[in-house]
C-alpha cells in the first residue's frame, strides 16, 4: 500500500507471484478484454495484475466508506475475487471503466502495478503513474519532447543546486544521476497529470502542454500552458504528490488527487 493522502486508497504489487498464479487470469482476460486473448502473455500479465490491484483498492475504499456510512457497497468484498464481473472492464479506448460512484486510475512498469481509488463523491479525479528511473542516455533523449525550454532551465538550476539530493540519493549523487531522476519524475507527474484531467475535459493534451514550476521532496507544482476547458484554463496549477524507491529502489510513483471544489 501506498499513502497517497487525501480520499485516495491506492495498492501496488509485484508480479508475477506466487498469488498471481491463483487468480483467475482466463476469466478475467474473456470479461474484462476478451481482444486481450491475442496479446502477449507479458501484456495480459500486465492487465490483470493492474485491475488485482484495482480490485483490491475499490474493496478497501468500499470498507473505509461502509464504515463511515458515506455511500452504499456495491459489492467488491474480498469473497468476490473469482466473480469477473467484480473486476474493472476496458473501454473502447483502453481506460478503465470504473463503477459510476468511484473513480480509480491504475499505472503497471517493469513488473510492477499500482492502482488508486476514491468516491466520486469525495475527490473529482485522480491520476497515477509508476515507472522505473530512467537511464541518462534516455533521459536526454527524451528531454526534448517531454519539456520546454524554460523547463529544461529550471531542471538544470535544480541539478545545480541538488533540490533532491536527499530524496533521491540512493539513485545516484552525480549530476546525471539528479538528471535522469528529475527527468523520470517530470514523465510520471505529466502522466499522471493527463490520467486525472482527461476523463474531465475529453481533450488530449501532450507532455509540452503543461510545465512543473516547482518541485519539493514529496510534492511539484504544474502549470497547465494551454486552455483545456472554462474550469481548466492556461496558468491553472496543480499539486502532485510522488515518492522515489518505491516499491524498490528503482522506481519511481507519481499522484494527483483533484478535489471536486478544484473545478466548481
């Protein structure tokens, strides 16, 4: 489990495991992607373990919200692990189709899927996002294409002034090890960033649409560049949790809880 803060619940996993192996990972590929019959079995691996931990989620925040009598449970209680209809399906496009009063996202890189939860009546979305540090051929080669101009600025004043260095120290303590990790963090925070406004604005947006203008231990800040709706406007800022070395010491988690009083 990780501790997102907030409304949020969210569940990571490794996989494959030893628990893996008593899921039911047919029945679950023929409700929730029956195209998924074709993929490859890394890919198929990869869904089911992401909607176990999306199970597992929505089973606690169901538990958290029966306890304070805030919503009814629509049954994802831990006797309902071998009922399909119980896991998140796929839509069209590939997102998860989430029960009508919640509102999850869901994230899997190099062996490892995490999953976040919350009422709807609680928080208006959320993204999540995991990946591994990159190495810093590739974070270079990427910078591009991820960042602006003025963002690729300020990453190099943070180097400099070693913003990170105890968050993420055991990465690495030369510059191009700040580098990739800054790097990799700012990928999982746009992801994340785009997971929790899409479902809100229905518009794609790309990685340069939206800049981190600050950055802390555990949180940065993001500004949106580009008018995306009436609610969500260019300069829009919004605050991002994310922890490094978890759930090993190669990974990296980002988040964003948005709450419903962010777009009234």
């Amino acid at each position: 489990m990780l501790d997102v803060g907030g409304a949020g619940f969210a569940v990571g996993w490794n996989y494959p495991s030893a628990a893996f192996t008593s899921l039911p990972f047919a029945a679950v590929l023929d409700h929730c992607w029956p195209e998924g019959r074709n993929a490859a079995v890394r890919r198929q691996t990869e869904f089911v373990a992401a909607r176990y931990c999306a199970w597992q989620s929505l089973n606690h925040t169901d538990a958290q919200l029966t306890a304070t009598a805030a919503v009814s449970q629509p049954g994802y209680s831990s006797d309902a692990l071998d009922v399909p209809h119980h896991w998140v399906e796929r839509a069209t496009a590939g997102e998860p189709l989430w029960p009508a009063d919640r509102i999850g996202s869901i994230s899997h890189c190099a062996g490892k899927a995490i999953a976040v939860t919350a009422s709807a009546q609680q928080l208006a979305s959320v993204g999540i996002d995991i990946d591994r540090g990159m190495p810093y051929e590739r974070a270079m080669a990427v910078l591009p294409v991820l960042t602006s101009a003025i963002e690729r600025e300020r990453l190099k004043q943070w180097v400099a002034e070693g913003v990170l260095s105890d968050a993420i120290g055991h990465m690495g303590t030369r510059d191009e090890d700040t580098m990739r990790c800054l790097v990799t963090l700012v990928f999982s925070a746009k992801e994340s960033l785009y997971k929790a406004l899409y479902p809100l604005v229905g518009v794609y947006f790309d990685y340069r649409d939206a800049d981190v203008v600050a950055i802390g231990g555990h949180s940065c800040t993001m500004e949106l560049k580009r008018t995306l709706s009436a609610e969500f406007p260019a300069g829009k800022q919004f605050e991002l949790g994310w922890q490094c070395g978890w759930p090993d010491a190669t990974m990296m988690v980002s988040w964003l809880l948005l709450p419903q009083e962010r777009i009234v």
